[in-house]
C-alpha cells in the first residue's frame, strides 16, 4: 500500500530528454520513440509503484458480450503450453473438447477423388441441366431415337466439360495459393532439454506450441501471447490481412507471463473457448503453477494473418490453428445469389414445359385416334408398317399395340420438341455476364484514382439485377462521407473557438518540438483559432487557461493513438504519425498537438507528452475503452505532480448524464448550445469531461478493477459497471466539432438517382441533427420536403407516432392534387415527404406488428432517414421493403457494421473505405465512391438487363418458331391421313 500512496506524495522531475531509439526497437522508415527512463527513474513506472496498468479493452466490454460466459467442459479447450502432445492428450483424457487439429489450411473445394462426382453433383443442381440429360438418355432407345445417339449427347457433355474444367483451373490456383502458405515458417520452441526456437514450416505447427514471431512477422495461428521485446508486454500488430485496418493495434502480454519465459521453464495451462467466429471475442483464463488463474481477454490474443509491427519479438502460445483459426472460420466465398430475371426465366421455362408437354399430348392424342380408326389397315399403310415380311417367320414390325405404340410417339414427341427449352440459352447468359463483367471493370468512370482501385464484380450471376433497383440504402459515415476526420472547432469552459484559419506552423510554432539534434513536427497540420492558442501561451494561472490546458491534454491523454517516426528526406526533421482504431480519436490528438500537446510516446504503462515545450511523462493507471453501452472512454492518469485524475470523452448525451451539474451550470447550458450547432453544421461531436479522484477512490477503483478483471465468469458486464461507477460527477471541459466531409460528387449522384424514380435511404449511427444536416448537404433532404419525425422511448408512444404520421400521410396526399399548382421548379405535383427516425424507436417497431405501419408510411416517403441504428437494425430495415414489395433492393456501406444489410438486400456493394474491408468482401460488387453509383445503375444496369432481357426473348422466340413449325406440320400430316 506504501508505494500505491507514493502517487499522492511530491513530484519528481521528469526524464531527461533522449532522441536515441533502441536498437531492438529501431525500422529503416520509422519508429516509436522510446524515452524510457534509466534505472533512476524506474521507481516512478507503475510496476515499481505497484500498480500495474489497467486496460479494460473495448473486447472487454462491447463486443465480448457473447463470449464472456461460463464454459462448461463439453465448450472448452485444454492447451498446455509448450507441449502439443501433452495438449491433445489432455483433450483426449478430459473429453474437454476435440483434438487440436493441424495448421494446414485448406480452401480448395475438390481433391483428385472427389472432383468428378462432387462436381457434376453441383452442376445437376440446375435442374434445367436434369431435363437435358433425360432428353439424352431417352436419345439413347432405338425406339425413340430421333437424332444421331451421339450428337444428342454433344450440348450437354459440352457444356459440362467447359464448366468443370473452369472449376478445376480455379481450385488448381486455390491449391496453389495453399501450398504457398502451409510451406511458410516461423519460429517455434523445440523440446527439451535445450529448447530453442528453430524453424518450423506452418503446417507442423500444433495447437500448445510455443512460436516467436519477430518484426514484420505475419502470425503462423491464433496464440496468446507470453511476453515481448517491450518490458511492459505491449506488442502492436497490424490486421490488414484480417479485416483490411491499417491502423495498428495493441495487444499486451500478461504481467504474470513476462517474468519467465518458456525457454526458463514456464508451465501453465489454458482453458479457453472452443474455436468460434468471433474475431472480437475471447475468453480463457490461465492456470499457473500453484493453481492461480489468470484471466484472458481479445486483447491477449493475436490472430492468424496478423502482422507484428514496432515491435523487436514477440513469443505466443498457439490456442487454435489452421481450420479452427478464426480467419479460417470466417472465410467464404462471394455471396451466392439469384437474379431476379433468371428467377422470372425459371417461371417462364416451367410454364414451356406444360406448353410442351400439352403438344406433347396433342401429337400423341391424334395419333392414337388415327391408329384406332385405321388398325384394319396398318398391315397396306404405305408408311407404317405394322408386320415384317422379310424373314421367314411373320412377327411385328416396331409395334406393339396401340397404347405402347401411342406412349412412345409421345416420347418421340418430347424429344422432336425438345429444343423449346435450349440448353444454349445457358451457355449464353454465362458468356454474356462475363462479357458485362469485363465492360463494368474496364470502365474508366467506375476507376476511383484516389485509392487506385477499379470496379470488382464479384458476384457475376446478378448483372442484370443493377438495372431493376428501385431503393438503395445507404451507410453514412464513409459512404456518403469520406471518414476521413478533420478537426474543426471546440468549446472550452463555455466559450465558442470556432474561428480556426490555415496552418501555419511559422505562425504558432507549436508544431515541432526538439529532440537532440532533430525537429520532430506532427504529420498532418491542423487549423487552430488564434484566441485559443493565445489563451494557452499567456493563459498561466488563470480559470480560463487551466481549463483550455486541462481540455488539450484530455484530449492527448484520453486515447489509445500510437505514435510513429516517420523519415523525411530532411535528416534534421521527422514526421509524427499517430495510428490507431479510430478517425475520430486521430484528428483529437493531431489538434492537440497542433495547440502545444503533442503525444510522443506510448507503452503500456506511461505515456510521454509535449505540453507547449514541456515534456512530460504520465502514468497510464487505468483505460476503459469506449464501448455502445456507455457510449465514452476514460483514462485514469498518474501526473507529474503526483495528482491522480480521470479523464472521459464520449457523446454528449451518455456525457452529460454523468457531469456534475450543481457547478458550472452556466459552462454546461453554453457548451450545450455550442454542441447543437456544431450538429446542425454537420460536425461529429464528443465532450470532455475530468475529475481529480482522491487517494481512497483510487484504491477503491483499483481493488474493484483487479476483481473485475480476473473474474472468469461475467468479466466484460463487472468491468463495465466498474468504469460506470468511476466515470461519474465530471467536472465539463468542453467539447468539439470534427468534420467528416462528403465525397465528391455524392449530391449530384444522390439527385439523378431521385430523378431516376430510385428511393434513397439513408441508414446511420450517427445523431439526428448531424444526420439531417448531413442529409441537407448531399441533397437527399430538400428544404420543400415535409419532415415526419418519430422519436419514441416506449412501444404505445411508437404506435401513437406510428398512427399520427399515417394520417399526416393521408392528408398531404389527399392535398397533393390541390398543391399541384402551387409547386414549383421540378414541377412535381405532390407534396415530398421525408421521414426521419431514430434507433429507439425500431426497437420498439421492429419483429413487432408495428411494422406494418412503418412500412405504410414509410412507403409513402422519398426519403427515409434512420438515426443511431445498430447493425442489425440496418438488416431490419431492407427486410422490412425486401419482403414486402417485389422491388429490388440495393444496400451499400463501407464498414464491418454494414455487412448484415449488404448481405440482406438483393445487391450488395462495398466501398473500399477506412473501415476495412469486411462490407467489400460480403458484397457482390465493390467500388471506391459512392457517385459511381449512377454509371453502374443508370448505364451499365439499363443495358445489361435490355441486353439480357432480349437475348433470353429472342432465344425462345426462335426454338418456339422452330417447335411450332414443327408441330402445324405434323398435324397435316395426320389431316392428310
């Protein structure tokens, strides 16, 4: 307790300044900077004060919600570590779970064996393919052989082979590309008694070994890591490979795990969860020697395809491998769809069957009539033969009766007249949407040259689907915006500073600090406001400048951004590159640095921070990462001063709930209004908050975190209702606006697509007032629109909104014909409405009866905006049109929180945005901007069903002429006769 108490005592003076970077630590481009204190100074890091860092991840919170559960032995894993025999022998004796299986990955769909049967199971599936090799097999009886035995064959045996062999060139690549990646190697800890680690191909490895992975080291398998080159166990790895992030992230190795190493001798055994999708989720705990249990979370854990960056090594022990990898469990394929026009087509052949089998039945009808009245005189028939002459005995000729002989000209028939349904019409939809696939990606108007990506097709039977779309939903945030965050303005102690001009780094000379010999500036310039800054250099004691100081280093401090050093090809001038998980805390960080606060260096245990010149270190007490729950973050910092304070950031209305109103009251109504009119200008918004907490809150806060986070059962709700209990009677700092700007050319693409009779929907998680402005910018809201907004808390206020808006709806439009020439400019004779709703409202209203109501009204609007929805919510809402018009729908976003609605909706398409590339990888076409929408629609859409449509028309215009033909001539044959 001693040294806990030392946080509360003197200060000491800070690290001298240092610009040398370890040689463990150092990249030929760029680098953290490591101002790690000598021995001297080591008593003031956490672990010499006994109080470790806290991190209660946002895994830990959020998104571990499914997997912070108990875990029975039949939904458990044993891994001992540094021993894969011993490991599958454990799961083998204490029935805890299957095997562990290999490392081997295999994403080929077809072995030498299994290719023929496998693959011509898939290709029947079409049962169009069934009809023609029953036509064949019935080709094949001499008595009904109408065409040559083999040349019936050839169509269908042709088409079978160019299928089969582009499936098989396609699987032939998927092995390849396998091969390359089992025969990989990394370093993994050989057995006693001289372990070392030694080269190891990817495919030998086994769940419980022990594997080293160094600097830009892809990792082998899922594993938890056990220590690293940083003495605090932070590694930061990059999941590009994963989920298409280039930001880094930080995964951190247990205190307990970095004092010995398996080389030392480390024991311990894990009980995670059995292999599961969840790559934001994970729960074990490990039992050290002694029976103590340490608790395991998502940000313990480094996934396969993960690359180690800024960080000299880094050892783990791997818990699942190859299949069972969660990279492997959520791979797939495109989406596998049906357009809408082959669905029609598949209606159009069933009713050709009937139309032939009723031919089929006229033909065989009439014949049957004719044998009955002619059967005395089929033995004189100059073309029928009913007895053979030529041998010695007389027998039948080819006739067997009546009704045998009646079947068989049926099936005769069927055959004549098979040609009504073309088995070439099959064969030239697929060259035809190969053909429209290659006109879509070579079109130099769907080529974004921004990110230098073209237009991908990745799901080739829907082409003609893009000309049929009727409504388009639509993410926000990267998709009508391009998420890339820019900081704007900010209110501080209740005055506006949104007068930011230009950067100008001669004028502020706030931008570079001096380490040694060296400049160091931050890599992107931020607009300042001149009072402010004033306010900061001259502010010294006063109310004003403390709060102003107190709100930038909230703002430095309060976030999980990792410093790089970047080269520039000035040797005396370095670039500062801040990287993290999210825009939004990126652009805070650069404004703090761009007023005087320039974060420098993090670890996981201090971080180190410029302040106007100063620099400063700061103890990393405590993090609570933001989650949807609480909707904020906070950081507990151990200052120079040895004070302890928390600071929170969050959304105004999760902030504003836990500020301590009773002082400062006229800051608060201030900074209110000041953050309404950042919303309506269509900025993002977030409030800083801070509170000093005393000697006993902290020690309270500390033993109620240490339980909450070695909880096996229940961890992610205790560490919420820990930082809930903390994050209360803030002290209001300010708050401040970040731009996210449209893209170019959204307003023009969103008012042609309107003029095109296409319904544009908007889906965001972002609050209403930012929405409608946003909505006003890009055109989707017009001033002549009338607005219905529901906004209700309870599920008998949603049904009174529900109603209320519904007869809203029928007055304008029994009023619309009056209005008719009152209206001006595009001359549309009703009133527009728009409706505008938010996500407490659908959760009232959807899977409820109330949404038939939503979707009357609903129906009635040109534009539909939806405020704070979550994901699922998303999908909800295109269900909600999906399954009940037959109007196709399209959904487009950029982000992992849109993959429900890409999938859901009848197109789905991904931007190749900042979020990642999961919305691109679940979608069935991908692009870079959103204006490329009205090309892809409006053009290639219109002639790609016109082309489909009359090329399916005139197929089966020509076999009906044929067929037709065909049969008028045979019935005047039987008339003659």
């Amino acid at each position: 307790m001693a040294a806990n108490l030392g946080l509360f005592s003197d200060p000491s003076p800070p690290p001298p300044i240092s610009g040398h970077v370890p040689s463990s630590r150092r990249r030929p481009s760029h680098d953290r900077i490591s101002f790690a204190p000598d021995s001297s100074h080591s008593a003031s890091s956490p672990s010499a004060l006994g109080v470790p860092a806290r991190h209660g991840s946002r895994a830990e919170s959020e998104r571990l919600a499914a997997s912070q559960r108990d875990l029975p032995d039949e939904d458990a894993r044993l891994v001992v570590v540094g021993d894969a025999p011993g490991t599958a022998e454990a799961a083998a004796r204490l029935g805890l779970g299957v095997g562990p299986a290999g490392n081997a990955v295999r994403t080929g769909k077809y072995s030498v064996l299994s290719f023929l049967p496998r693959n011509l199971f898939e290709q029947f599936r079409r049962v169009a393919y069934v009809y023609f090799l029953v036509i064949a097999v019935l080709n094949q009886l001499p008595q009904l052989a109408v065409f040559g035995r083999g040349a019936s064959l050839l169509p269908l045996a042709f088409v079978l082979f160019v299928t089969a062999l582009k499936d098989a060139y396609e699987d032939f690549r998927r092995h390849r590309s396998d091969r390359l990646e089992n025969n990989r190697s990394s370093l993994v800890l050989g057995p006693s008694p001289l372990p070392r680690f030694l080269p190891k191909p990817w495919k030998r490895i086994r769940v419980g070994d022990v594997v080293k992975l160094l600097a830009d080291d892809p990792a082998p398998a899922d594993m938890v890591l056990l220590s690293t080159s940083d003495p605090t166990g932070v590694a930061y790895v990059r999941t590009t490979n994963l989920d298409g992030e280039s930001n880094l992230k930080s995964r951190y190795a247990k205190q307990e795990t970095l004092a010995r190493t398996p080389e030392d001798g480390f024991a311990g055994v894990i009980r995670c969860e059995r292999p599961n999708r969840n790559i934001y989720g994970f729960h074990a705990n490990l039992e050290l020697r002694g029976g103590r249990r340490v608790s395991l979370g998502p940000s313990n854990i480094v996934l396969r395809g993960c690359e180690l960056k800024n960080t000299a090594w880094a050892v783990g022990v791997v818990v699942y491998a190859g299949k069972d990898t969660k990279v492997m469990l959520n791979s797939s394929g495109a989406p596998s769809k049906r357009s809408r026009l082959e669905t029609r087509m598949n209606r159009e052949t069933l009713f050709l069957s009937v139309f032939l089998l009723a031919m089929c039945l006229i033909v065989c009808t009439l014949n049957g009539i004719w044998l009955v009245v002619h059967q005395n005189e089929l033995e004189l028939m100059q073309f029928f033969r009913k007895r053979d002459y030529s041998g010695g005995d007389e027998k039948n000729y080819n006739y067997y009766g009546i009704a045998m002989t009646v079947f068989i000209i049926f099936l005769m028939a069927v055959i004549v007249f098979q040609i009504m349904i073309p088995i070439s019409l099959y064969i030239s939809m697929e060259l035809v949407r190969l053909g429209q696939a290659y006109f879509m990606t070579r079109d130099t108007n769907l080529y974004d040259e921004s990110s230098n990506l073209r237009f991908q097709c990745r799901a080739l039977n829907i082409n003609e689907d893009l000309g049929q779309i009727k409504y388009i939903f639509s993410d926000k945030t990267g998709t009508l915006t391009e998420n890339k965050m820019e900081f704007q303005c900010a209110t501080v102690g209740g005055v506006d500073y949104s007068g930011g001009k230009a950067p100008s780094p001669i004028e502020t000379g706030f931008y570079s600090i001096v380490v040694g010999d060296q400049f160091w500036r931050p890599k992107m310039l931020v607009k300042t406001d001149p009072e402010l800054a004033k306010l900061l250099r001259n502010g010294g004691e006063t109310e004003e400048g403390k709060c102003a100081r107190e709100f930038f280093l909230a703002l430095a401090a309060c976030n999980t951004i990792v410093p790089l050093i970047l080269e520039t090809p000035d040797p005396k001038q370095k670039l500062i590159d801040y990287q993290g998980e999210s825009p939004d805390e990126q652009a805070l960080v650069y404004a703090a640095a761009a007023y005087g606060f320039v974060l420098v260096e993090r670890t996981s245990g201090y971080i180190v921070i410029d302040v106007l010149g100063d620099r400063q270190r700061f103890d990393v007490l405590g993090l609570h990462e933001f989650d949807s729950d609480r909707k904020r973050m906070s950081v507990i910092i151990g200052c120079p001063d040895k004070t302890v304070k928390l600071y929170v950031k969050g959304a105004d209305n999760s902030m504003f709930g836990v500020i301590d109103k009773s002082i400062n009251l006229d800051i608060i109504r201030a900074t209110e209004t000041h953050l309404h009119n950042y919303s309506s200008l269509g900025l993002r918004t977030l409030v800083v908050g801070t509170r000093k907490l005393s000697r006993t809150e902290f020690e309270e806060w500390q033993s109620a975190y240490e339980k909450a986070s070695t909880a096996l059962l229940g961890r992610a709700g205790l560490l919420r209702t820990v930082a809930t209990d903390i994050e209360r009677n803030l002290h209001i700092l300010g708050a401040t606006g970040i731009e996210d700007k449209l893209q170019k050319g959204v307003p023009e693409a969103i008012e042609s697509l309107r003029q095109a009779g296409i319904k544009v929907w908007v889906l965001t998680g972002d609050k209403q007032e930012t929405a409608i402005s946003i909505g006003y910018s890009c055109k989707l809201l017009t001033r002549e629109m009338t607005q219905i907004i529901i906004n209700s808390y309870s599920r008998e206020a949603c049904r009174k909104s529900l109603e209320d808006a519904m007869a809203m709806c029928n007055k304008l439009t029994e009023l619309s014909p009056m209005a008719q020439s009152s209206t001006t400019a595009a001359g549309s004779g009703r009133i527009r409405l728009a409706l505008i709703i938010d996500g407490n409202s659908l959760v009232y209203i959807l899977e409820t009866d109330l949404q038939e109501e939503l979707f009357g009204i609903a129906s009635k609007c040109d534009v539909v905006l939806c405020c704070r929805v979550a994901p699922l919510q998303k999908a909800g809402i295109v269900a909600l049109v999906k399954h009940r018009t037959d109007d196709m729908t399209l959904a487009i976003g950029d982000g992992a929180n849109d993959v429900s609605m890409i999938q859901m909706a009848d197109v789905g398409i991904g931007i190749s945005g900042q979020e990642g590339r999961q919305a691109v990888m679940a979608s069935d076409f991908s692009m870079g901007q959103f204006r490329f929408l009205v090309p892809l629609l409006l053009v290639h859409g219109h002639w790609n069903y016109q082309r489909m449509g009359y090329m399916i028309l005139y197929n089966f215009y020509k076999n009906a002429a044929f067929v037709l033909v065909l049969f008028w001539y045979m019935q005047l044959v039987h008339e003659d006769k």
